[in-house]
C-alpha cells in the first residue's frame, strides 16, 4: 500500500510538472520534409527571393561557405542530387531568374547546369579545386556584389559544425565563410575577422584583427557563437549536431540555429 501511495504521489507531481512545462514553452513550429530536399524548399516558403543558391546535398563540404552568399542576395539554399534536381528544389526555382551553383563539376554534374540554362536561368558557378577554393570563389563573388566587412574563419575539414554556427550570421551580415586547414589561410582582407572553434581544430588566429569564439566542443562553440552575435534573440532553430544538412539550409532565415 506503501508503495502504491508512493507511485501515485510521484506521478501526480510528474504530471504537475509537465503540465506546467508544456503551458510555459514557447510556441514550437516543425519544418519536417519528406527528405532533405523537401525540407530545403519548405525554409525556401518563408523567404521572398529572385535568386536562389544551390549545393549538393549529400555533400557538406562546399556548401559550408554558402551562407554568406545566401545573405548577401537574400536568397534560399537549395539542394540538389548530383545529377539531377529534386522536383522539390525544381518547384522553387521555378520563377527565379538567377542561380549559383556552389561547387565544381564533381559535385554538382554540368548536366544539372546545362538543364538550368536551358530553361531560361542564369547560372554562375562558384567552385575550385577543392573546399577551400570553392570558399574563396564565393568570398571573391560576395565581395564583387556588396562588399566584404568581416571573415568568419573555420576548419574546412574537421570544423563543419563550427561552420554550421557561424553560418546564420554570415547569412544575416552577408560575409563569407573561409575554410582553412586549421593552420593557414592565403585569404586575407583588412577587416575584422573571426575564428571559430577551439584550438583543437583552429590551432592558430589568421590575423591581428581576429578573435576566437570556441569552446571544449561543437556545442560550447554554438551557445558561445549564439550569446555573440544574437544576444536580443526572440526566435531559435534547432538543427541535428551530427547531421548539418538541415542547420546549412536554416542558416538562410538569418536566425541563430542550435546544434
């Protein structure tokens, strides 16, 4: 009996509590797809856009440096396959009049860019080599529409969640993101600049201007990125740690994301 009073009391508490959680939450609102690419085009619904930035989405590595791009054109982050574009990617750049594509022909294939001029589309590649290069054909394209004001320095190769962190304020700053091998950089412009992540994988700052933002892990770097550049935020995305994906094509809504 002892017992059963004992159950009955801790359930009722529990219950108390959560219903006191679930009155006090904020207001939650799921952006769930089909898949990636859907999801992609359902954060793409609530931007008002002419143009559109497209990555590969089974592969991070040269869209790591998209949002800044993304910002500075006000224009959604869209996937693609390698070979071909999803209808749902298709439906929203239906009335767009211009497309980058953000990586070389390995990623994303000259059928796809064939096909986008084909319809009408104007399309400027932005790709290098690898990663980095394709970092620094993006800057340089940024620099060439709005100018440059400030760096957000990461490892290209090990630092991608501290790239999905800063990428939201590169977005809403429209500045570019430059991936390094997290011990040089040969991109360099007399402006403020960041360096995000820990000394783990950023083992250096790349110039008297900068200042690390970092942390014992990827979360700590996230909370420290957030409590920076957004200290007045009223609205938070949240995006899976070890998936980024989803955190790059938010990044576009210029909100802080939380890993």
């Amino acid at each position: 009996m002892k017992n059963k009073i004992l159950k009955s009391l801790f359930l009722s508490i529990f219950l108390a509590s959560t219903y006191s959680i679930c009155v006090q939450a904020s207001p939650t609102e799921y952006i769930i797809g089909k898949d990636r690419y859907e999801t992609a085009s359902m954060i793409a619904d609530k931007l008002d856009y002419s143009a559109a930035v497209i990555v590969n989405g089974n592969s991070l590595a040269d869209g790591l440096s998209a949002s800044g791009l993304s910002g500075s054109i006000n224009a959604p982050i869209l996937l693609t396959k390698n070979n071909s574009l999803p209808d749902s990617t298709l439906k929203k750049i239906k009335n767009v009049d211009k497309v980058y594509l953000v990586g070389g022909d390995g990623v994303i294939s000259p059928k796809v860019e064939t096909n986008l001029k084909k319809s009408g589309k104007k399309v400027i590649r932005l790709g290098g080599k690898n990663r980095i290069a394709t970092s620094h054909a993006v800057a340089n394209e940024i620099n060439k529409i709005k100018g440059i004001s400030e760096i957000y320095y990461v490892n290209g190769w090990t630092g991608e969640a501290d790239a999905m962190s800063i990428a939201p304020v590169a977005a809403k700053n429209g500045n570019p993101v430059i991936l390094t091998d997290g011990n040089k950089t040969s991109y360099r412009k007399n402006v403020k600049s960041y360096t995000i992540g820990g000394t783990g994988v950023l083992k250096t700052y790349f110039d008297s201007f900068s200042e690390r933002i970092g942390g014992k892990d990827r979360f700590e770097t996230n909370s420290k990125v957030i409590r920076k550049f957004f200290p007045n935020k009223t609205h938070v995305n949240l995006s899976k740690s070890h998936v980024l994906i989803d955190a790059l094509t938010a990044s576009a809504l210029k909100e802080p994301v939380v890993l």
